[in-house]
C-alpha cells in the first residue's frame, strides 16, 4: 500500500488502553497517527506522544465531533491521500484497514464508511436496534440510508478530508458527515468491519447509549430548524 494514509484516532480517559490500540495499528502498516486527546482526565496524551503519536489536546472536553475535526485538520496539513478515523477503545480492529480504503485506493469512492451491522451477528441486540433508529432518522433528517450511521471507523479521500464541514461538536458528527456526502455529491461506499465489544468498552460512561443518543437526535433535529 503506496498511498499516504493518516489515523486519526480521537480519546476521551483512554490511557489504560491507547498504548496498545497504537501498537497494533503499527503491525498493521506504516501509517501516520494523530491522537487527539478531548480534555482527558487522566494521561492519555502522554501515553499516545510516549508511543510515538503525534499528540493533540484540547484543554477542555469539547466532545467527539470536535475532536475529529481537530485531528482531520491537523492531518491534512500532512498532505495525506487518505484519512482514517477510528475511536481509541480498542472496538476497531486494525487488520480491517487495507479494506476500509480499498475503495478510495480503487478511485470508486470519496467516503468509505465501516459498517458493524453488515456483520451484524457481532453486534448485542440492543446496539442492533439503537442502531437502526440512527440509521432511520439520519435517512429522515438528511436523505440518504446507510447501514451504519454511527460508526466512527471511516475513510475519507484527500478531497473528502478538506471539503467536509460538519460544525458539529459531540456525537451528531457522524450523522452530519453524511449530509455532507449529500451536499457535497461525494461518492460514498460501505464496508463490513470487526466490533471488539470488550468490558471495558461497554462500560465507558461517555459512548453512546439512549441518552446521549435522545440528545444526539434534539441536536441533528434543532439544527435543521435553526
């Protein structure tokens, strides 16, 4: 894989376990890693700049979306032909990179997005059915469906990278992506990818769960009208 590819990988009190998601990205390729630390409480962002990422921080918690865009940012200042975003909890698995960005690789998309419910036997019931109702108002609110409107594994194209503008901060981002692929009439692709469900991971405070996804669904909602 010749191309240039940049990971941005956003963190919120992930210090127990950035170390190892890094690692086993670097086993994957030779990639250039971003870190963007949202105000953590604990070390994160000196973890990730021990294990040779380049380490961002915002002084406070800004939340999810602005964290992307921090690193997004920050990776197309380096020039990349692909960008990669993927959370640092270790759900995403690594090995399903060469897939993510075969299409963008392969000139048939802008916007690649990993899809958990297309190896849905992965998924607990419950995330199945949160996930559908993501799926059904994000189509409703912005006219497109996808499998897999929340999912933060994504891949986006040199050209993607620079013209996506979300102006969200916190969990509706994902969604807004994909009105920007609508707006922008960017060609966009799913592909299946691994869902690590450890402990640790679902016992995190800050994902997404029904009331941050009722919250998520007031913000996409009132930002249409205003």
């Amino acid at each position: 894989m010749n191309a240039r590819i940049v990971i941005v990988i956003p963190v919120y009190n992930e210090a127990t376990v950035i170390g190892e998601v890094l690692a086993e990205i670097r086993k994957t390729g030779n990639f250039s890693i971003i870190v963007v630390d949202d105000g953590s409480r604990d070390d994160s962002f000196v973890q990730a700049s021990a294990r040779g990422a380049l380490a961002l921080r915002h002084r406070i918690n800004r939340g999810k979306g602005a964290a992307v865009k921090t690193g997004i940012m920050a990776a197309n200042l380096l020039e990349p032909d692909i960008v990669v975003t993927m959370d640092g909890d270790g759900q995403h698995d690594p090995a399903d990179l060469s897939v993510l960005v075969q299409p963008i690789l392969d000139g048939i998309a802008d916007v690649v997005l990993g899809s958990r419910t297309l190896n849905r036997h992965e998924m607990p019931k419950t995330k199945v059915v949160a996930n559908f109702f993501g799926n059904f108002f994000t189509w409703l609110l912005y006219g497109i469906w996808v499998s897999d409107s929340q999912s933060g594994f994504r891949a986006y194209s040199k050209y993607a990278a620079l013209i996506i503008d979300t102006k969200a901060d916190k969990y509706e981002y994902d969604s807004k992506v994909i009105r920007e692929i609508k707006t922008n009439r960017l060609k966009y692709a799913e592909v299946p990818v691994r869902t690590r469900y450890t402990e640790y991971s679902q016992g995190k405070g800050q994902k997404q769960g029904l009331v941050n996804g009722l919250i998520t669904l007031f913000r996409m909602i009132w930002n249409m009208l205003t």
